[in-house]
C-alpha cells in the first residue's frame, strides 16, 4: 500500500444515522496513484442520487455500505500526475470522469464495446477500493466509480477519465460538462442507443432531473415528433418545453394517478408512444407508461427503486419491449445542494472546488 503523503479537502461520508446522510467536509490524505491511476485536480462534481443511495445503506449491509468513504461519479478536472502504464494522458490534460471497466478481451461485454455491461461493474464501480483516503474516522474507501471526485484531488482509474483537452478550452467549459460522467450521457444515450429513436417517434420522458432533461434534448435532436415531458415540478415542466418537450404532464395533482396520467398521454398520443423514458422506479407511474405504449414500444427503465415489486397482467408485454437498462454551489455547500436535489427545486447540483 502507498503511503498517505498528499493533502486535499473532501467531502467523507460517515455512517448514516437513522438513515440520514452523514457528509462532511474535512482535510483528508490520499495515497500516491499506483501504475493504472492518474491523480486528478477536480474542478467539478455533479451530484448525483447514486451518490446520495450509496451513502446510505447501514454499515455491514454489503460492499457499498462499508464506511468512511468518499462517493461522487460525475467529475470534471485536470490531470496532476500520471501513473507509469496510462498512455492517452499526461499532466495538463482536461478530462471528464466516467465509470470503470476492464477492458479484458475475455469480457464478452468490454470486447463487444459495450463497457457498461461489464462483467466487473459492481466492483470496480459501486463497491469501491478501501484505504484510498486517510480521513479523521481512520482509513477511508475511494475509487468510487473509478473517481470519488468529491474530493479536490482525486485518484482516478485511467479507464475511467476520458481526455477532452481538443474539444474543451477552459476550465468554466469543464465545469459546466461534469454531469456528463453519468445523467448527460444516460439520458442522451437511452434515447439514441437503447431506444434509437428516430424521425417521427412519439417519446414520452417521466421525471425531468439531469438524466430527463438529456433524454429530452436527444429526442429533439434525433427529430421526435411528439416529445412529452413529464413531472410533478411546475419549473422543471417549464425548462423541458424550453429545450424540446412538445407537451407537458403535471402529475402534481392527479388523484387517480394510474388512470389520469393514461387520460393525459393518450389525449397527446392517441396511438400510443414510441418510448418512454424513466427516470424515477415509481410503481404506478411503471404501469400507466405500460398501459400507453404502443404495439413494439420500448419502456426504458433509468430509475429502478429497490425493494419495490410491480405487478402485471402479462399480457401487456405481449407487444411491447421493457429495457432494463444548472445549478453550481461550492463545495462546503453540499448540504444545500443535496435538499435542493431531493425537493426538486434543482435539476443537477454541481459541486465547485
């Protein structure tokens, strides 16, 4: 193991307390980055619902829930040092962060190009790598998703920082595109990848945070027809239709949930939709967007909840396809942006260090 040798300011999640989130932000140690890691400067971090999930979980639960830690999975940064096997970086270089992966040719996944499916997903992502930090609480896990960016300095999997220095030119630019790491590139590549919408289609998207909101955007560009954004929060309703969405559904005030909201999307789309997009795991939204597809559509989960169950008449399924597939605040704000986050006042909090 590396010694603890340099200093930087992150945000440690401690054990949750009668499931609440315990972050704070403290002076940590980091270890030296080893052959396949490079150290980077985030200047940047989305937050992100995964990031909140993840911290939790009640200790001994599983992997995840091992404590202290540092989470974050949307990082944006430049790079500081490099380890000796990375070749596509040098020091300098701007980069957006992103999940890890192996990359082995026996990882049928890895080799077909499909990164995401990787038969070593959970461990190199979810459950982290421990004694990557030095926190006041003792030895702290890091590698969160290959980055852990809720931290100024970052150890970062080579696989996992993507080099931008062509296409981005200061570091105002880098900020701004942090989200990309996961809600820009889920959103957007639900739409484009999974669903391939095309010229014509009727999508419909439930639940407008930054994975929405990039579903959205991806539908217009890929020439959707009817684009129908839904959600319960009369702001996020209005920025969908400024960037895309053809009509709005507000389930704020529906008291037959299952039965208005089938009303609302068959007014628009009588012939049912092409694909829906969700983004929040809840039940009865679930079976009303089933209830609106059309003959072949695609209902794209984003948001599974765990612990929850849904229940289907079968014969629903029969000719339809289920995948399962700006806000900034500086870093000693978090707390803000998370109850922001949750209460759906913001979109997608972004950290500023």
């Amino acid at each position: 193991m590396s010694a603890f040798l340099l200093s930087t300011a992150a945000i440690v999640s401690a054990a949750p307390e009668d499931g609440c989130l315990q972050w704070r932000k403290e002076t940590v140690r980091l270890r030296t980055p080893l052959s396949d890691e490079v150290l980077v400067r985030i200047v940047a971090s989305g937050i992100c619902h995964t990031d909140i999930t993840m911290s939790q979980l009640a200790p001994g639960v599983s992997g995840p829930a091992r404590y202290p830690k540092v989470v974050g999975h949307e990082g944006a940064g430049v790079v500081e040092r490099v380890g000796s096997n990375i070749a596509h970086l040098r020091a300098g270089d701007k980069v957006l962060l992103s999940f890890d992966f192996c990359g082995k040719n026996d990882c049928r996944a890895c080799k077909d190009h499909l990164p995401g499916y990787c038969r070593e997903f959970q461990p190199r992502n979810i459950l982290g790598v421990p004694e990557v930090y030095e926190t006041s609480s003792g030895p702290g896990a890091g590698l969160f998703f290959g980055q852990s960016s809720f931290s100024q300095l970052a150890i970062v999997k080579g696989t996992s920082a993507l080099n931008v220095s062509h296409i981005v030119k200061t570091e105002d630019e880098l900020k701004i595109l942090a989200p990309m790491g996961c809600a820009y590139q889920t959103g957007a590549g639900a739409v484009t990848n999974l669903a391939n919408v095309k010229s014509g289609d009727v999508v419909a998207v439930f639940g407008l945070g930054g994975v929405g909101m990039a579903a959205i955007m991806a539908a217009k560009i890929r020439g959707a027809s009817t684009i129908i954004a839904l959600d319960r929060v009369q702001t996020r309703l209005v920025l969908a239709q400024e960037i895309g969405a053809t009509h709005l559904v507000d389930t704020s005030d529906m008291p037959s949930l299952i039965d208005d909201l089938v009303a609302a999307i068959r007014q628009v789309a009588s012939g049912g939709v092409s694909v829906i997009i969700d983004t929040t795991g809840v039940v009865p939204l679930l079976k009303a967007a089933i209830k609106t597809l059309k003959a072949k559509g695609q209902l794209i989960l984003m948001g599974l909840m765990h612990g929850k169950t849904l229940d289907l008449d079968l014969g629903l399924l029969l000719d339809h396809v289920i995948v399962d597939r700006k806000l900034t605040v500086q870093s000693d704000e978090h707390s803000t942006a998370v109850a922001d986050l949750l209460s759906g006042v913001t979109i997608k909090p972004i950290l500023l260090w």
